[in-house]
C-alpha cells in the first residue's frame, strides 16, 4: 500500500503585523499620488515641478547605475588582487 503523499515544503503565512504594514504602505502611496496630482492639476508651477521631480528621478537612476559599475570594479580588483599566481605561488604569502 502506497501513503498519502505528503507536502515536504511548508507555506508560511504572513503574520498579521505584516499584511496590516503592506496596506498602510498601499494607502500612504495612494494618498500621496492622489494629493501630488491634484497638486500638479490645479497648479502654475505644473510644468517646474514635472520638471524637477524628472530630474530627481533621473539623478537616482544615475546614482545607482554610478554605483553598481564602482562597486563591480571594487570586486574585480578586489578578486585579481587576491588571486592566486598563475605558476601556483599565492601572491599574498610573498613565497
């Protein structure tokens, strides 16, 4: 006789604290666009603020292509300076 087969991988359910912080996020999201909009649609400054909120998002957009290529060039050098010799001397133990 075969068993029942049993489910190995157990589901966790997210506790209440976190379902309760997603929704607050959601609505703190939702209240700022709509405020944001309704800002910008009754506004003189439409064209300035659109302006400058471009900007801002561009310049984080900038900041964290900057980063990654610096970071990824840290562990590259990071990496070929702890390599080990290509004769099979460790670099690092002077021998």
């Amino acid at each position: 006789m075969r068993s029942a087969p049993t489910d190995t991988t157990s589901t966790r359910r997210p506790s209440r604290r976190t379902i309760i912080l997603a929704v607050v996020g959601v609505l703190a999201l939702a209240v700022h666009l709509g405020l944001g909009g309704l800002m910008l649609a009754n506004s003189g400054w439409t064209s300035t603020a659109a302006d400058i909120v471009l900007a801002i998002v561009a310049g984080k957009v900038l900041l964290i292509v900057i980063g990654r290529v610096v970071f990824r060039r840290g562990q590259a050098a990071y990496r070929i300076a702890h390599a080990p010799h290509r004769d099979g001397r460790d670099q690092n133990k002077g021998t």
